[in-house]
C-alpha cells in the first residue's frame, strides 16, 4: 500500500505544481505591463492588498489546502482529490457553481497572455489523471 500512497502523493504534488503554475500565469496576466507591478515584492504586496487580484484569492486558498493535506499526508486514495478538480471546475466553468468573477477574469487572461493557456493546458493534463468518481 505504500507504492500507492507515493503515487497519491505524486500525483497531488502534480495537482499542486500544476496549479501553482496557472495560479502565476493569471497573476503575471493582470499585472500585464503595469510598470509599478514589475517588482517582485511589488507585485507580491499588490496580490494582498490591491482588489485587481482579490479574484485569485479563491485558487490561492486552494493551492494552500492541498498543500497542507499534502504535507499531513493526507491523501490515501485519488479519490480524495476529486473535491480539488471539481473546485476547479466551478472556477473555470465546467461544473455548476461557477463562481462568475473568476471565469470572466480567467477569460481575460486567456485572450490576453498565452501563458495562461499553456498554463491551463497543463492543469487539464494533470486533472484527467483524476478518476472520475471516489471509487476511483
């Protein structure tokens, strides 16, 4: 059983890289060429205080979750990731529930940077490694 927990596990750091890469990609895509957003640390205290990136909040506590269960070793079956690519469903439109903010920003993001759709091209890869229901 301990090969299949290093796999859970694997395939949950992927679900996070994955996620922390479309997480980055929408970031850069609303900072755009706004020279004041250029700096790091800038841009960093921008994402905790500036309402342009309250939109990404929703995915940060997200990738925060599965890191957190992921660092408690948390997962013991793919199945209980299920709830993490139904979360991005909802964000990304593919599932009831959307939340309407986030897919008309993603949205945005996606015509104005190719970086988040290469972002989300990746993200989609990962997520249809997830079964499809909790038996899985």
């Amino acid at each position: 059983m301990e090969d299949g927990a290093n796999s859970i596990s694997a395939l949950a750091g992927e679900l996070s890289a994955a996620l922390k890469a479309f997480h980055r990609a929408l970031i850069l895509a609303e900072a755009g060429n706004n020279e004041a957003l250029q700096n790091p640390y800038t841009l960093l205290f921008a994402l905790i205080d500036d309402p342009r990136f309250a939109w990404t909040s929703r995915l940060s506590q997200l990738i925060v979750r599965l890191d957190e269960m992921l660092q408690e070793g948390e997962f013991s079956t793919a199945g209980d990731l299920i709830p993490f690519r139904d979360e991005v469903a909802r964000m990304l439109g593919e599932k009831e529930g959307e939340n309407a903010e986030f897919r008309l920003r993603y949205l945005t993001a996606l015509q104005k940077a190719p970086d988040v759709a290469l972002a989300t091209g990746s993200l989609r890869r990962v997520l249809k490694k997830l079964p499809a229901t909790k038996e899985g």
